[in-house]
C-alpha cells in the first residue's frame, strides 16, 4: 500500500535483539542447488483488500486462492470484531457482512496491520459512519491517509481525526456522493478506499491519478462480480457508478506477483533452474526485465508457468522503484539481495518509502559492499557472501536476507520472522521443497518450576 513519502512516520515496528532467544529463527546453509517446481499463492496484497471489500456486500462472498498468512488471520478477526460471520478452510474463506454491529474498528486490531485501514470504506458506504483508528504495520516509512481522508470529504463525509481515531459519518441520509478526485499521488491504499467507498454512492465518480496496480485491478472484478459499475481499473482514470446494492459472489484471487518475483531472485542468486507457476508475467514485466539484463533467462512454460535459469554471467543494472507499472518497491530489497553478487556497480534509488534500506547493514554483514547515501544505495558487487546471525527489519527485507542466505558461504541465522510470516505462506517450506538448507527454530519453552 504505497503513499507519498513525508518525514514522519506513522508507526514503526520494533526490530528485537539478534540473541534474543525467545524469537524463532531461520538456519540457512548456502551454496546448494535448487531445482523443481513451486507454487506461487494468492496476492497478499489484493487479498488483504478484497477481504475489506466484503464488507460491502449484505450477502455471502466466497473468496478462493486466499493465502494462509498472518495478516490474513489478523483482517478475519477484525471483520469478526465488527459482527461479520468468518470461515477459512484452506484456501477458501467465506464471508457475509449481513449483519455488521458495529462502526468502530478496534484500536489493537488495526495497530497490527496497516491493511485494516481499507475498512473504513466499505464501513462509510455500508453505515453512513466509520470510526477507524490510525494504521499500524511495517516499519518503512510513513504511509499518511491524508489522501483517503480528503477523498471521503469529496464524498460529502464528515471528516476528522481525534485522539488517533479517522471519525468518518455522512450527513443526511447517511449515502456518500458521487465526485471528482484528483490524487495527488497515486497511492494504492486511496485508490482502492475511494473506490470502495463510490461502488455504493449516489451518482458518479471519478478518480483522477488512480493507481495502476494488478491488486487495484483485482479489487475492481472483485466488486464489479458483486454487481458495482466501474471503468478504468489499471489506468490513470477510475470511473466509479454507484449503485443501491452489491450481491454474493464466488472470486478468485490473483497469484502474488512479489513472492513470484521474490522466487525468481531465489532461483536467480543460487544459480539454479526453477519452474515458477501460476504466474501472470504481465504483472511482473519490470521485474522480469530487470533480470535479464542482470543475464538471468527468464522463459515462458505452460500456460502459466515461468523458469528462471542462470545465465553464463550476471552483471549489475541499475533500479529505481515507482509506482505500477514501475520496478515495484516490494521487490527493492530481494534485488539488492542479488546485486550484492553480480559483476559491477549497481545503483538503487528508493522513491517510494523513505526508511527502506534497513536491510543494508544486514547484506553488509554478510560481506556486502553497499554503500548509502540518502534514499541511494550503491552496489559493488563482491565474489562471495558469507553466513551471519542478521535480523530482518520487515517484510521484504526478511525475504532479501534469506536469499542472500541461500547464497552465502556457511550458516545463516535469521531472526525478524514475524515480519516474515505476514506476506510469504510457507516460505521455508517452498524453499525446503526445493532443495534449499534450511530450517525455522522455535525458541526453546522452559519447563516451569512447581
């Protein structure tokens, strides 16, 4: 969920001590081939909005292809704070928001996750009123809903933040207005609220700047099966018809484009052949791109599948992150991770979120030559990693550090993987299948005394 970068962060997320043993860690031994197939999961991302999305509709929604994460237990809790009836099995989660009790998201739910945020949306257009707390989430800068919030005023909602609480309500006959909306940037998390928040408003409205994310496109056919009328998905240009009511849907989510692009690197920084399925290449074009300039083979096989396969030389490239479809910023740390290897100098500039080079130290204690200036790392290439104890700072740099793990000479313990466990399902697992060394460590449960 990207936002303008400014200087204060809204929340941050504590990095624990690398000898803390009451954290579980990931022990990699480098240096071994990987090959066979792997599965890519649902979109984390479009998931985590979609599931918000549910709130719109008084009838069931079944939802498939869900990934079986932390932050997906977490929304199903706070959809069931708020009176929604929730069942996961497996992959498959049902939904019906026929009954919602109440209008205020709680504080401890959505601390927890930045993704919460989406609720407030569907809420304003479900119930006229919406009291939703300030989000939580990855510590890597500030993702400001000032964005969603004058969005919503567009719409003719009251609204103002007290105490660290979004007050959203609606005058009148408790129904949003169709408007007009410029983003200023265009922010995933505004896009898919407003749109969200339009499907069910009075008349017509349009979103000017949107964001042109394969998940922004995924939560538009998602509402669009529940009956809304929406236009434009994947251009600069949303045109949102309200309608009075959304009806039961069956959906499937879209296969996560960064775990795909995050494998691809695993494939790539071990040298090794891996099929990847299923995959919609045109998502991840950037990505794909990038590394075959790096010298890495990237083939089409199957109807959905993709390999990655090492070429005779990997050289540095140049990678500068921006919104869809630019180098996606969820992809910035793996690909450090794999730069740190390649021939040559690499440059890496971070223009979506300011504090998302935590990770540098890390790969530098692994015998990475990076050096930062700014929201600039240069990458000089080294021959050789090797094992560390390191700590992953979030999400996608947790991912970077595994990887260059599986790269590395020796032993790797990794720590940070609740960070870990937010975005990728079953990653070890994945890797394990695939041949890789590794294996999680749950802290040692001492026996308490009588």
């Amino acid at each position: 969920m990207e936002g303008r970068p400014i200087k204060l962060a809204l929340s941050s997320s504590k990095v624990t001590s690398a000898s803390d043993p009451n954290q579980p860690v990931l022990q990699v031994s480098g240096r071994t081939q990987l090959q066979g197939h792997v599965q890519i999961s649902g979109a984390k991302n479009a998931a985590l909005v979609i599931l918000a999305g549910a709130l719109l509709c008084p009838s069931d929604c079944r939802i498939r292809n869900v990934p079986s994460l932390v932050d997906v237990a977490r929304m199903g809790q706070l959809l069931s704070s708020v009176g929604v009836k929730f069942d996961q099995q497996g992959d498959i989660i049902d939904i019906n928001a026929a009954q919602i009790s109440t209008s205020q998201a709680p504080y401890e739910l959505v601390s927890q996750l930045r993704a919460s945020f989406f609720v407030i949306g569907p809420l304003l257009a479900r119930l006229g009123v919406a009291k939703v707390p300030l989000p939580g989430g990855c510590a890597i800068g500030a993702r400001p809903v000032n964005l969603h919030v004058q969005g919503l005023r567009a719409m003719g909602a009251d609204v103002h933040i007290e105490h660290g609480v979004v007050h959203a309500a609606v005058p009148g006959n408790g129904r949003l207005k169709g408007a007009k909306i410029y983003l200023d940037y265009p922010s995933v998390g505004a896009t898919e609220t407003l749109m969200m928040a339009a499907t069910l408003a009075d008349g017509e409205s349009i979103i000017e700047n949107a964001a042109q994310e394969p998940e922004v496109v995924d939560l538009a056919n998602f509402c669009r099966a529940m009956g809304a009328r929406i236009s434009g998905a994947g251009s600069k240009t949303l045109v949102i018809s309200g309608v009075p009511r959304l009806h039961d849907v069956d959906y499937t989510i879209i296969p996560d484009r960064i775990e795909a692009g995050t494998l691809l690197i695993a494939g790539a920084i071990t040298r090794s052949s891996i099929l990847l399925s299923p995959v919609i290449p045109d998502h991840i074009t950037a990505a794909i791109s990038k590394l075959r300039k790096i010298g890495v083979q990237i083939t089409p096989e199957g109807p959905n599948g993709i390999r990655v396969s090492p070429g005779e030389q990997h050289l540095a490239t140049d990678i500068e992150t921006l919104p869809y479809p630019g180098f996606p910023t969820d992809l910035q740390a793996p690909f450090m991770a794999l730069l740190t290897l390649c021939e040559g100098n690499s440059l890496i500039t971070e223009t979506v979120f300011e504090n998302r080079l935590h990770h540098v130290p890390e790969l530098s204690r692994m015998g990475a030559d990076i050096r930062v200036k700014g929201n600039t790392a240069i990458v000089r290439g080294v021959p050789m990693l090797s094992g560390a104890p390191v700590i992953g700072s979030d999400l996608r740099a947790t991912a970077a550090l595994v990887l260059a793990a599986l790269a590395a000479e020796g032993t790797s313990t990794i720590q940070g993987l609740q960070h870990l466990d937010r975005g990728y399902e079953k990653f070890e697992e994945k890797l394990k299948k695939l041949g890789a060394n590794i294996v999680r460590i749950e802290p040692k449960v001492e026996p308490k005394s009588d």
